[in-house]
C-alpha cells in the first residue's frame, strides 16, 4: 500500500502503464488472501483411532 500512496502524492500515476499498476493490485490481493488462508483456524483433529475397540486382525462381521 506504501508503494500505491507514494505514487500518488509524488504524482507518477503517469509513468506507469495501466497493467503494471493492475499487476501490483492483484499481488496486493493474492498476499493478503494467502495471509488470511494461513491464519484461518484449522479444525480439531479427531481423538479416537477408527476401529479402536478391535485388535489389530480381528475382522468383524
């Protein structure tokens, strides 16, 4: 966000063509995705084994 606030109280909006300033937007977008998929909380993982009441090779019909 530094880098788009910079450019437009030095005014060089200009000197850049439309895709690059479009490109710099979508990495800002991506980043913060990202951020948020990392930081989302990740579910409780299950305590039990399945099939915990059997012993190993014992089928059961």
């Amino acid at each position: 966000m530094g880098l788009i606030n910079s450019m437009i109280y030095l005014d060089e909006i200009g000197d850049y063509p439309g895709w690059a300033i479009l490109l710099v937007l979508v990495g800002i977008t991506v980043l913060i995705y990202g951020v948020k998929l990392l930081s989302q909380a990740k579910p409780e993982p299950s305590t039990g084994q399945p099939g915990e009441d059997q012993e190993m090779g014992e089928i059961s019909d």
